[in-house]
C-alpha cells in the first residue's frame, strides 16, 4: 500500500529570524500530517478519528533536517507510515519535501491515553488493523544520536518558562510541539548570554525529544535547564531538561545538535574561543 501522503501549508509566521521556517514549526507539520492520518486514513473514512478525541499522547520524538525551507508560499509534502506497532504504543515516519526535495526526516512514538484513568491504554482491535493498513517495514531514516543529560555537564544554565494559556490543547495540557518553542527560548538565551550568537549562524541539525510528563499551566515559571555536551569542530551537543525548579520534576528531556555554518548554509568551523 503507498504511503499515507497529504500537503501542510506553511505561513509567513513560520519563518524565523534566519528567514527559514523554524525548527519548531516543522514539528508542527508533522503533528498537521499526523492528525490528517488519524481523521482521514487512507482510505478517506477516519476509522480512528475518535482516537484524538478520546486522548493519544506523544512520548518521543526525532527529527533530523536536512534542508532549510525558505519559501512558504508552497505547502509542505509530507509521507508517513507505521514503523512499529505493539500493544499499547505506535511509531511513525516521517518524510517532509519542499519542491520534491527532502527537508526532514523523523519518527514519532506515540501512545493511547486514557486521561480519565490517567494512564496509557491498549489500542483497541479497530485502532491496530487501522495501523496495520498503513504498516510499512521500513524504518525512518535516522541516524543514532547518543543520549546525553545535563547531569554530566560541569555548568547548567537555567532558564524560566512561563506556559501561557495558548500552548494548552484540546486536553488541557501543554501541546507536544511547544516543548521544542520552550527548548529553543532557552538554547537562545544559552548562545547569547555566551556570545555565540554574534560570530556563527547555529542551525539545528538534529533534535530529540523525550516526553516524560504532562505540563499544565500555572502561573508560576517551570524551569528548562541547558547544558553543553559534547563538541565537534563544526558542530555542539545540547543536552537539556524540562522541570519543577521546587521540585526536581522532570517534564522532558531533549538533545540538540547544532551546527554553525555560513552565509551559504556550508559547516563553517567553530570559533576556537
């Protein structure tokens, strides 16, 4: 069976000061693509519609890039399928083109969550032949990206996040794609503080998101905590935290890899300072 396949119009507000649509908003494109799946399916009939109303959560996501979209004004090419399917949880994959050129690569882990109960659910007989139809064996293709924390790194920075109403979905929690707004602001604030930002152009090469806990919204700040973790000659690890600053809570964890290149978008070497 061919690849589920749908068209995810970009907007001018998804490019960022670089004039290239934001690594935030591509993971927006595979949520779009992802519910597109879900209420259509392949056959157009929905089967599973029900599933985004009665509670899916996303545990864990992975993103590469590949190519920079500067142009918005064309939609955005998605495919994905089913990489994986157990009993209680799925994985999908992605590719995005722009232009019939491959801008991204990525896979999402996803569950059934039964929010009443507050706890992750067996998919039903319906949910798993729905998968099935769109089942491919073929994994997505990314590489291994080592898993790195900030505990090992010798200095933390801190960042405070204020959730705003907004961010909140249709289940009253913090949406998946807003973690990768609230790990940018920090690395931002990171790269700044340290004046990094005035000698390289950073672009985000690969990012890895691991969902621990829901975030709800208060008005006190939750806290993203970054980190160096490991250093290349063209290129720099992040490893970063999402928590309860009174707490320790851990909401998320993630590892960023950035690289510094030139006006042409080439791997320029990293400032030895």
């Amino acid at each position: 069976m061919p690849r589920f396949a749908v068209e995810v119009p970009l907007r001018w507000g998804d490019l960022d000061a670089y004039g290239h649509v934001n690594n935030g908003a591509y993971v927006d494109c595979l949520q779009e693509a992802r519910v597109a799946l879900l209420l259509r399916g392949p056959d157009g009939t929905g089967p599973v519609s029900e599933l985004l109303g009665g509670g899916v959560i996303v545990a864990e996501h992975q993103v590469e890039h590949r190519y920079s979209i500067t142009d918005t004004s064309a939609p955005v090419e998605a495919e994905l399928w089913v990489e994986q399917l157990g009993a209680a949880r799925f994985s999908l994959g992605y590719v995005l083109r722009s232009g019939g050129r491959e801008a991204l690569v990525a896979r999402t882990v996803a569950c059934p969550y039964d929010f009443t109960a507050g706890r992750v659910r067996r998919l039903t007989g319906t949910e798993r032949d729905f998968f099935a139809s769109v089942r491919e064996e073929v994994r997505a293709d990314l590489r291994t990206l080592p898993k790195v924390s900030v505990e090992k790194a010798s200095e933390v920075a801190e960042w405070p996040l204020s959730v705003r109403w907004s961010d909140l979905d249709s289940y009253g929690h913090v949406n998946n794609v807003r973690f990768f707004d609230y790990l940018q602001e920090a690395r931002v604030r990171f790269l700044d503080d340290h004046l990094l930002l005035t000698d390289a152009h950073w672009v985000v090469a690969r990012q890895d998101v691991k969902y621990v806990d829901q975030i709800t919204h208060r008005l006190q700040p939750y806290r993203v905590r970054t980190a160096v973790a490991e250093v290349g000659r063209s290129s720099v690890q992040l490893a970063a935290e999402i928590d309860d600053p009174d707490t320790g809570r851990v909401f998320a964890t993630a590892n960023t890899v950035l690289v510094a290149v030139d006006a042409e978008g080439r791997p320029v070497p990293i400032n030895p300072r």
